[in-house]
C-alpha cells in the first residue's frame, strides 16, 4: 500500500492519494491541515461513501417501487368500487 506496490507488482491504486497525504503531513503544521487529502485516500482505500451513497439510491428506489406497486393496487381496488357507483 503505502510501499507503492499493487498486488499485481503494479503501482497500487491509492498510491497517489497516500504520496499527496504525507507530502501534505510531512510539511504541514496541524495534521488537522491534511484532513481533506487524508479523507480522500481513505475513501480510496475503503469506498465507503461510495457504498453509503449506493445504499442511499438502492433504498430510494425500492421506496419507488414500493410506492407504484401501492398506488397500482388501490387504483385497481378503486376502479371496480367507481364503476359499481355508476
């Protein structure tokens, strides 16, 4: 990881994010200074606001498709109601 290799001998994929982050800490004051840079080799490293926001969507569909299928039986539940009526 931070040694530059990848598991196939090539450079590792969040090898860029860590040469950025610790340039950034070795000149820094705070390490408060480098949370951005940080931040981003870390959702390299673990995806996990890629995996938050593909949960966000994935919830919001199902809501959709719950929501269709609820308004698709009450209109069908309505229609034979409405044609009784008339």
């Amino acid at each position: 990881m931070a040694s530059g290799w990848g598991i196939n001998g090539n450079k590792g994929r969040c090898y860029d994010f860590w040469v950025d982050f610790s340039e950034c800490m070795s000149r820094c004051r705070q390490p408060s200074d480098c949370a951005l840079l940080r931040e981003d080799y870390m959702e390299c490293l673990h995806h996990s606001k890629e995996f938050q926001r593909r949960n966000r969507i994935y919830k919001e569909e199902q809501r959709q498709i719950r929501a269709a299928a609820r308004k698709a039986k009450e209109e069908a539940e309505g229609a034979p109601a409405v044609a009784a009526q008339h």
